[in-house]
C-alpha cells in the first residue's frame, strides 16, 4: 500500500523567516509528487514533480524531488502571514490513485 | 470561469442513514474525484470518474458510491451512515485522468461537511 508521510506535522514560525517542509513516501511505480496547499477548505495545487533533482520554482516557494531517497522538500522563503495553511504532499503510483500524507500545518507569526 | 461547487455545504445525519453529495465540475473537465478528509486519516481518495466511468476506487467499504452523468456532474452516495463517516468531503475536477498525461492541477470544491450523530 502506497504510504506518505510528512513532517513536521505542526510549525509556527515568524513573517520573514525560511520553512522547509518534509515529506517522504513508499509508492509502487512511481510516476509523481504533488504539493497542495489548503488555506481553508480546498486544496490548491503548487506543484508537480516527476524528475530528480529538478527544481521547481513559483514566486517565493520551491520544491524538489530525491526519487533515490524517495522524499521530497517544499521551501517557503520571507514568509507571509498569508503562507499560513496546511501544505498537503501526494503521490501517484502505477494504480493511479492519489495518495495523500497528513499534511503540515504551518502557522506564520506576524 | 466557475469554480468546482458543491452542495450541500452543511449536513447532519444520524446512523443508519444515506447521504447524497452533489458536484458539478469547472465546464470542460470530465473527471471528477472524490475525497474524505477526517482530522485523523488526513484526505483519502474515494474515487475517480471519466465520461460517466468510474476508472479508479480507493480501499472504501461499497457502502460508498458515486456516479457521473452526461455533463460531467457527479454525485456520491453513503448508504447505513456510521459515525465514523463523519467528514468534510471534497470533490476536485481535472480536464484529463488522474496519472496519465496529467499536470497534476486539481481544482477542489468548497467540500461537503458531513456530521453523522
């Protein structure tokens, strides 16, 4: 059974500092990674990743996959009151199922 | 362009119950997933429908299903509600399938916030 598994499962941090947010995972077949972020109640998608070590960049937030040692990174740098939410990580596997992790819920400080 | 909506927002149910949770698609997206989200499971994947097919199911009992019509809306239905169904559920749509030839951007629901008593 595919498995993710994210950490921290909580930070709270001040405005203007870096966060990295962990998320590791089991998958038979391995076809991608996704970062969501949910502010309330819908997901919004961030990220897809499929390769190695190609990083992937929008605005403030940047991510890359280790498909060797099967984690992931999400970097939230100068963080904003309005980064506050719970970052949702994902793979799909050969099945073609999402499967989520728990999430990290991250709070920024003014 | 609309948004995913989901309706109804709010329900309340007692056991031994059936629930029926609508979803109408952003227009021109055909599939249509299902999700349940509890504090302690996190979002767990229901099911996936495509040109009314379901094409993918999650490990759920089959007291859970769903379905989709011509125009891409979906529904899903929880027959003899446990307390344990107790759960936002959310519904997302994509233009392709989940996995193949997918840019992994899934456009989410407002959800469906289920409370079985």
């Amino acid at each position: 059974e595919d498995k993710v598994v994210q950490s921290p499962l909580s930070l709270v941090v001040h405005e203007g500092d870096t966060v990295t947010l962990n998320c590791s995972y089991e998958v038979t077949n391995f076809r991608s990674l996704l970062w969501y972020k949910q502010e309330k109640k819908a997901p919004t998608f961030l990220f897809m990743l499929t390769s190695s070590g190609i990083e992937k960049k929008s605005g403030r937030l940047s991510s890359i996959l280790d498909k060797k040692e099967l984690f992931s990174i999400l970097n939230i740098t100068a963080t904003q009151t309005g980064d506050s939410a719970v970052y949702l990580c994902a793979v799909i596997g050969g099945n073609e199922k999402l499967t989520f992790g728990t999430g990290t819920r991250l709070t920024i400080i003014p | 362009k609309a948004g995913v909506t989901q309706t109804p927002r709010y329900l309340i149910k007692t056991r031994g119950q059936q629930v029926t949770l609508s979803c109408s698609p952003i227009s021109g997206h055909r599939s249509v997933s299902w999700y349940q989200q509890t504090p302690g499971q996190g979002l767990q994947f229901l099911f996936e429908y495509f040109s009314e097919t379901q094409r993918n199911k999650g490990n759920f009992p089959g007291r859970f299903s769903g379905r989709q019509f011509s125009n891409s809306r979906s529904e899903m239905n929880v027959s003899t509600l446990e307390l344990g169904d107790s759960a936002l559920y959310l519904c997302a749509s994509s233009l392709a399938l989940i996995g193949g030839g997918w840019t992994g951007e899934l456009f989410f629901g407002e959800g469906s916030r289920l409370t079985v008593l």
